[in-house]
C-alpha cells in the first residue's frame, strides 16, 4: 500500500514537473504540486527503507531543453523549503535562533518573485555567460536571449565590483507585457501563457533572441555569489549590485524579531496586488554571510532562508447563468455570468469557462456555488463546485447546440475542444471581428477603425466585408456614418497607407482560419503571390513548413469560396500588395529538395538572409537535425551538441563560403 503510494507519487511529481519546466504549461497548481511532495516528503521520512536518491524530493525539476548548450553551475541551484503557514515561518526564525546559538541576528525579508530563475556569470567585469537553474547542476546557456534584457548590464563600470562574480535572479515578464502578448496570441489563435512565469520560461527559451527581444522581459536579482563580495551581509552586497547596474528588489527590509517577520507578511499579503511584476510570496534570508556559513545547506535548500507562499486568492459565489459568445473565428466560448464577488482586490463578475470539456468536467450544475480563482492569471477562471450547496432539481449546464448569434447548428472539428459556427459569412459576430481583424495593428493598420465604428459602418450598411472598405469615401463616412472631420480624416488616412502594407500581413488580415501571424508569414513567402496561394494545392501548400493538412484544408476551402475570391480581387482592384517584395536574390533550383539547418553565426550574411537565400534557390530551411536534413550550414561558435548529432547522423556540415560556393554561378 505504502510502496505503491510512494511509487504513484514520484511518476506524478515527475510527470508535472516536466510538465512546468518543460512544457512551461502545468496541469495543477502550486499548492498542489507543493502538497503531493510534502506527502512524499512525509512517507519518505517515515518508510526510509524506501527512498531513492532519484525521487523527485532529492531533486529540483528540470528545465533543460534540448536545443541549447549547457553548462555546469559552479555552485549548485537549490531551491528554497517553501510553506503557506506563518507559523512555519516562526519555527524557521526559532530554528535559526537555536543554530546559532543565542547569537543575534537579522533577517532580511523580501519579495518572492514569480519567474523563471537565471545565473549570470561575470568575469573581468563582462558577462561571459547567462545558464538557467536545469537540473540544479547544469543548465541551459541563454546567453543571447538575456542579452536582449535591457536591465541586465552587459559589462559592469563600477570600481567596487569584483572582477569575477556569480549573481542570480529572477526573469520576469511584467504584467502589462504580459497581458500584451496574450491579446496578440489570442489573435494568431495561439494557445494562452496561463501566467507571466509561463511566459517568462518560455520566451527565454526561445531560438531567435529578435522575438525574445519584442516580448520586453525583464529581471530582478537576489543572489550575489563570489570571493571578494563587497559587505560580509546580503543586504548590503544587494546595494552594491544595485549600484553596479542591476536591478534588486526595492522592497528588502532588515527585519530583527519574529513580531517584524510576521508584520512583514501582512503588509505584503495586501500590498502585493499592485505591484507592477507576479510575486508568489515573501523570502526571509538570514542576512549575515558568516551565520549562513554556519547554518548550511541541506541536499536540497539552505538552511538560512525559508519562502513563505501566498494563498492562491479563491472565492465563493453562486453562477447566475452560463453565456455563450461567439469569436471571429467562430469559436464559440462559455463564459460564466457570477454574482459579484471581491477577488484580489477587484470585483469579479464573469469567468471563462473555456470549452465544453471543461464544463463537463466541473460537473457544474444550473445557480451552482462555484470557486472563481485568480492565480497568476488575468482571466479570473472556475475552479471548482461545492455541490454539497447545490439545489436539489438543478439541472447539469449544457453547451448549447445553435449558435447564439445567428441561430446555426454548431459543429466541433475532429479532434479539437472548441464548437465552432459554420455560418461564416452571415454570422454577426463574425463579421464585424473580421472587419475588426482587417484594419488591426499588426494587418492593415488603418488608424481610427476600432471596435465601436466597425460596428458603426457595419449597421450603417457601409462596410459589410473587409473589400467595402476600400470603397469609403470622406462623404460617406460623414454624412452616413456620422463620424466627425477629424477621424474621417484619420480613416481616409489609414485606407490610403494600407495600400503600401507588406503582402505577408494582407495575408495574416485575410482571417483565414488557422493563419495567424507566423503562418501568414511563411505562407506569403513560400507563396509569393495572392495567385498561387488562390491555386495552390494541397501538396504545393504543405510543402511550406510550419504548414500541415489542417492548415491546408482552410486554405482551400478559403480560396475555393466565391464570396471570398470576389473579395480578394476587389482588394486587388483596390491596389493593396498582392506579392512578397523581391529579396533581391537571384534564384535557381540549386537546392531544390534540400533541406538545411543553419547553426552559429556568419561573417557575409546574416543568418536571415541565408534562409531566404536557401529559400530563393529552392531549398528549405529546418531548426533542428535529423534524418532528414542534407546540410549543416555552419558559422562561427556553432554548438557542440548540433556537431555531434550531425556527425553522428553522417550529414555534411558546410561553411558559409562552402555554401556559397555551392549556389554560385560559375560552374568549374
Ligand atoms: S533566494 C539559495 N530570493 O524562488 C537561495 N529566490 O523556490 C537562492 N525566487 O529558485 C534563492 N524570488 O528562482 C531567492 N527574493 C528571492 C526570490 C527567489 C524568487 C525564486 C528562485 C528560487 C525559487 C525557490
């Protein structure tokens, strides 16, 4: 019993750890992970025959990722013994008391922010190498995409820094970039980050330093490690790093008895809401260098520092009714309609419900007493029923099975969660997002169109899909429409300069189902012009990458559609750019069928100019080796684990004049 207990604990753990660390997208929450390895940790005590040095309580959860290089830490990564309990927190302070044996001490309490962890290694005064926690021992080198944080100093000015330092911290994405990418991915139809932490982990892992750079992260330090540290105490050696350009939390105190540990806990227990970045909870070190010397580590944390976790906040409240509200893409979504409650300091009134599969699985039943929670999320979401509250003749809430809007049978896709209206074209709804989608930001840009007036030109009979647009005159924008001189003029404007917007977004603008702003991208470029996309077959089309058969399938569907062709070429008429500006190479099919990766970097080209060069002769480009890839084009510090599979693989590694050599035009 308790074998199989211990046993079905450590595959859970180690499942959702990998989950986290890997996926970045966790199943549970942090309680409860916490709560199953407090288990484990319990059983483990108590059966010692049964420990293992590989249970997940001997080990923090790994992060590594297999396209990076990696590292060892010179000291290893441990994490902090955590707790929700203030009176653990007090048993840490009495722990420490005894340890040093009556000897005073101070605390410094700070804030536990929630991100994803980072070592940076300084020598001579210059960062040398940026390496995530991994498995505690060795990590992944980030080097590039740290870089791109414009808090971390790059080479350190100051006199009083060491020459060689470790310094760790926290990297961050805060919440207004947080929220902002979740509104972009919400329109490329990619999936949600649940929280900055997610967001955070998986921006820094990403492969092309450019995009991290868009994202805006950001990091905070709480970590200084080396032998000539400027002050023989931790506060003090975070001023220091202060000075020398790195960003440390603002709100450190030096906290000298318990009575101060718990007050700081209730100040920021309210105080946390409104802070700028996620924090999880508060982290009380003992401030002394020597007197952390003295207490030490165990296996997993230091003895000196303790994490006390904020209650994720939860709140009961009855569901008044379960509302259906159809997208622009026809996805139909369950929101549930509460009665108002108080949650983090907001009053909250609706909540997603996701899909129907989720409503399912909450068994949630008609007026239910409901659990809304608002972790790291924005979108405050259900997470739970009391049904002991339930009322005796409610019935089960069912997802509807007509569109709310325009009263068509719904259909759900093979193999996906969501239902979806077919009625494209006489959907309200749908309509307008897509009217709204066309003159976005990041499609047409056409200033002065938002939500309200697209609904405006809409009811007027103005504009009743994206090509009507085109036929708007400043008359008819004043006079039907009753908009003012001025946002006319800002539309007129807007109309005009859309005409010069590059073909990939008129792509991404078309609302093609699936073709958000990657694969808009790749499509007009594997494309070239509206024409080929239009004829494009099944085969030609998922011969570009990132594009399979689903993504296929709407296109054609899309392009097969009359109402959608007389839109396109009215587009056309109307002098919008219908093909990828020329890149200026000259092509051939000299690579044609090859596939190629590109590794390091290059003295002639940039590494996005030789993809469109592989491109331009014919060739595809691949982010990772395998069986299939012909060529290894590789620059300067290419790393040592690409070398290895490459050869292992027995595939040719080229360098760039090798390559150019082999695409150029005088055949010897
Ligand atoms: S101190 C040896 N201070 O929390 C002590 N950690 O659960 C090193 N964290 O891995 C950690 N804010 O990623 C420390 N003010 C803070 C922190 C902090 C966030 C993270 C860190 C660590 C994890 C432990």
């Amino acid at each position: 019993m308790t074998r199989q207990r211990i046993d079905d604990l450590r595959r859970e753990l180690n499942r959702h750890n990998y989950n986290y660390y890997v996926n970045n997208a966790p199943e549970i929450s942090d309680i409860e992970f916490d709560m199953m390895m407090k288990e484990l940790e319990a059983l483990e005590k108590e059966y010692p025959e049964f420990d293992d040095p590989l249970s997940p309580t001997h080990r923090v959860g790994s992060d590594i990722n297999k396209g990076f290089e990696q590292a060892m830490h010179i000291h290893p990564m441990l994490s902090l013994a955590n707790t929700y309990s203030v009176k653990e927190v007090d048993e840490f302070v009495s722990r420490c008391r005894e340890g040093l044996m009556g000897e005073k001490f101070r605390i410094c309490g700070e804030l536990k922010y929630d991100g994803t962890s980072i070592s940076l290694i300084y020598e001579n005064r210059r960062l040398v190498r940026a390496v995530t926690r991994g498995d505690g021992e060795k990590g992944d080198i980030v080097t590039a995409n740290i870089l791109t944080i414009r808090s971390i100093p790059a080479v350190i000015q100051a006199e009083d820094a060491p020459d060689s330092f470790e310094i760790r911290g926290e990297v961050l994405l805060p919440w207004k970039a947080f929220e902002r990418l979740n509104e972009e991915r919400a329109y490329n139809e990619e999936p949600l980050f649940a929280n900055p932490r997610n967001a955070a982990a998986g921006t820094l892992k990403m492969q092309n330093p450019a995009e991290v750079a868009r994202r805006e992260l950001d990091a905070v330090f709480y970590y200084l490690i080396g032998d000539n540290l400027p002050a023989g105490n931790h506060y003090e050696n975070m001023q220091a790093a202060k000075r020398w350009g790195f960003k440390v939390s603002e709100h450190m105190a030096l906290l000298d008895s318990m009575e101060a540990v718990d007050s700081f806990i209730n100040h920021w227990d309210r105080e946390r809401k409104d802070l700028p970045v996620a924090t999880d909870g508060l982290v009380f070190k003992v401030n002394d260098l020597k007197q952390q010397l003295n207490l030490g580590f165990t296996a997993k944390s230091p003895r000196w520092a303790i994490a006390y976790k904020f209650p994720a906040e939860r709140a009961l409240t009855r569901l008044r009714f379960v509302s259906f509200e159809v997208g622009r893409t026809g996805v139909v979504t369950p929101v549930a309609n509460l009665e108002p409650v108080l949650l983090s300091g907001t009053i909250v009134k609706r909540a997603s419900l996701h899909n129907a599969d989720i409503i399912a699985s909450l068994d949630i039943h008609e007026s239910d007493m409901v659990y809304v929670e608002k972790g790291g999320e924005i979108i405050p979401k259900i997470t739970g029923v009391d049904t002991s509250l339930r009322e005796q003749d409610a019935c089960p809430v069912e997802f509807v099975k007509y569109c709310p809007s325009c009263g068509t049978k719904l259909v759900r896709p093979e193999g996906e969660a969501s239902w979806i209206c077919p009625n494209k074209y006489g959907c309200q709804p749908q309509i307008i997002g897509r009217i709204e989608h066309f003159v976005g930001r990041r499609m047409m840009n056409i200033d002065g169109i938002g939500e309200e007036i697209s609904q405006t030109l809409h009811d007027t009979g103005l504009v009743e899909n994206i090509a009507d647009i085109y036929d708007l005159t400043a008359e008819k924008l004043m006079d039907k429409a009753g908009l003012g001189p001025k946002t006319t003029a800002r539309i007129m404007d807007g109309i005009e300069s859309s005409r010069h917007i590059p073909f990939e977004r008129v792509v991404f603008a078309l609302s093609i189902p699936y073709v958000g702003e990657t694969v808009a991208k790749k499509l007009a470029r594997g494309v070239k012009d509206i024409d080929t996309l239009m004829t494009a077959d099944e085969e030609q089309l998922t011969a570009i990458d990132e594009i399979g058969s689903r993504i296929a399938g709407a296109i054609r569907e899309y392009m097969t559609n009359e109402k959608n062709i007389a839109i396109i070429e009215r587009l056309r008429a109307a002098g919008l750019q219908m093909e990828v500006e020329a890149t200026g190479i000259e092509g051939s099919e000299k690579l044609k069928g090859k596939t190629i990766v590109i590794s390091g970097t290059f003295a002639h080209n940039s590494r996005d100019r030789y993809k469109e060069i592989i491109e331009a002769h014919g060739g595809k480009n691949s982010g990772s080796i395998s069986k299939k890839t012909d060529y290894v084009l590789a620059g300067e510090n290419m790393g040592p684990a690409k070398l290895e599979k490459a050869t292992k693989l027995g595939i040719p590694v080229i360098d760039e004049d090798t390559f150019l050599s082999m695409i150029s035009n005088d055949d010897k």
